[in-house]
C-alpha cells in the first residue's frame, strides 16, 4: 500500500486551484477506489501506472459506478499489464514494428536496433501517463474504448510514423538516442489528428494481415477484445478464465526455457553419447518438476514413460 499511495501523491489530473484538504480527499478516493477494485478481484496484479488510468475514470464517472467500470476495464481490457510478469505487454509492442513495416519498410528498418519497449508507458497507461491534460486524455480515453482493445498498439506506431522526419535525423545506430526520442510523446500533440490517422492505419493495415499477430496468445486481450462489442458480451468471469489460461501459459513458456537450457547444456553428450542420454538427462528435470504441460507434456511421457509425481 504504501507503493500505491507514493504513485497517488504523485497523480496528475487533480486541480491545482483546489485546497490541501480537498485534494487529500480526492487521493483517498482514488486509493480506495484501486483498493476496491483489486480486493475484488485479487488475482489481478497492480502495475505502476493503473493509478493514472484510474484517476481519469475517478473524475469523469459518478462514484457509484466507478469500481464496477474500472473492474470491467481491469479483466476485460488491460488484463495483459496486470498478469504477474510483463511479458504479455511487451508482446504487444512486438506489433509495433509489423505496423511501421506495414506502412513505411525505410522507417521500420531505421528504427531496427531500437527495440519498441519505448513505447511501454504510453501504452500501458493507455496514454494517462503522458498526457497531462485532463481534456485530452478524457477525449482520448473515449477514442480507446470505443475501439479494440490493439488500437491503442496502432496508435503509438501512427505516433512513430508522424514523427518519420524527425527520427531519420538520428543515425539509426544510436538506438539510445532514438529510445529517448520516441518514449516521450511529442508536444503538442494533435488529438484529433493522432485519432483520425489512427484509425486510418487500422483499417488500411488489420492485425491479422501483421507478420507477428500470431505470436499474440489466443487470451490475450488484443484477441479477446478484438471486435468492438466482445467485452459487452463477457464477464468478470471471463476475464479471470483469459486470466487463468494465460498464467499457465506464461508458467509453459518458464518450464519451456528451463528445458531449452538443459537440452542446450547437454548438446555435446547428445551428439556423442547419443539421443538416449539426452532424454534421460530431461527426463530427470522433468521428474524434479511437474513436468509440461498440454500436449508437448503428453507427447514427452508418452515418448520417455515419465508419469509426473
């Protein structure tokens, strides 16, 4: 909790007109908000950020059905950031660079040594972060949830792509240089505009046709919340199931390194003693573990005789 409140103390969007009192008591309601929201439904992690999305629904929203919104939001919406590791979000920005491809291939290869995790907080913040003024950010938030849940991944690359002259100034291999440039977001940034284009690259450039959409989990939200009216159809239930499937998937990818480790550890025994000691030796992780899971675990025990614990 007190993370939580250092983040608050810190939030933007509140008057700076109004006096210390109410301005304490507007923190308060903004921690007892994430405090209602994460208590109910306690599989979802907090990430440094949720606050500023939940500041924008705080003041825009009556206080009666703040929490219920920014539940739906949390399972439905962002789930992705709020999974125990990143990794889910920073598949998304993977997207980034298929667009800039899509679009402008000169552009994409510039950038090729920047990796596109410049573009974590904006995205992960759904703009709340950087963006300061309440107008904007409210119009913006309108934009977001009226339309899939990647369309916020379409907009920080129609971000990078507004900004084409000014990032070719900067010899591509300085990828620092570039990462400082593109993780702050340009000023005065034309809402409008920035909207109009987006959806604009979205229509002319689908996920489905990007050469890494299929490396997007089938729970992540960008596939669950692909359509505009998916979400008005699911639950909170449905959001802890996406949120459950993709846990198991992220514990998958964890035992699936550990095992690449080993085989890779063990490649020259493989290659002079033979196949046989190698799956002996994962076999003998294997046992120390649970095992993998779906159907790469069933195809290893039925392959090695390993039965698991």
């Amino acid at each position: 909790m007190a993370t939580l409140w250092s983040h608050i103390t810190r939030s933007s969007y509140f008057r700076t007109d109004q006096s210390s009192q109410d301005l304490d008591r507007r923190k308060e309601e903004l921690s007892d908000l994430i405090t209602e929201v994460l208590r109910r439904q306690p599989y979802l992690c907090y990430f440094q950020g949720y606050h500023d999305i939940c500041q924008v629904f705080l003041l825009v929203l009556e206080p009666r059905s703040r929490a219920a919104v920014v539940a739906r939001l949390s399972t439905l919406r962002i789930r992705d950031f709020m999974l125990p590791t990143l990794a889910p979000a920073l598949a998304q920005l993977r997207l980034i660079p298929a667009i800039l491809y899509a679009v402008d291939p000169k552009l994409c290869a510039h950038l090729s040594l920047t990796q596109p995790f410049f573009a974590l907080s904006g995205t992960l913040t759904m703009y709340a972060h950087d963006i300061q003024e309440y107008g904007e950010i409210a119009r913006l938030f309108d934009a977001l949830l009226a339309r899939e849940a990647v369309f916020s991944v379409y907009m920080f690359a129609q971000i990078v792509l507004q900004r084409s002259n000014e990032l070719f100034e900067t010899p591509a291999d300085e990828p620092e240089m570039l990462h400082s440039i593109l993780s702050k977001l340009p000023k005065p940034l034309d809402i409008e505009r920035l909207i109009a284009n987006t959806v604009d690259l979205f229509e002319k450039h689908p996920p489905e046709r990007l050469n890494t959409w299929w490396s997007i989990s089938s729970f992540s939200v960008l596939k669950t919340a692909r359509w505009q009216d998916q979400t008005m159809k699911q639950s909170l239930e449905d959001g802890e199931m996406y949120f459950n499937k993709q846990v198991k998937e992220l514990q998958w990818a964890e035992q699936r390194d550990k095992i690449m480790k080993v085989l890779w550890k063990y490649r020259r025994p493989a290659s002079t003693i033979g196949l046989a000691v190698l799956v002996g030796v994962v076999s003998f992780w294997l046992r120390r573990s649970s095992g993998p899971p779906g159907l790469f675990g069933a195809l290893w025990r039925r392959w090695t005789g390993y039965q698991g614990h």
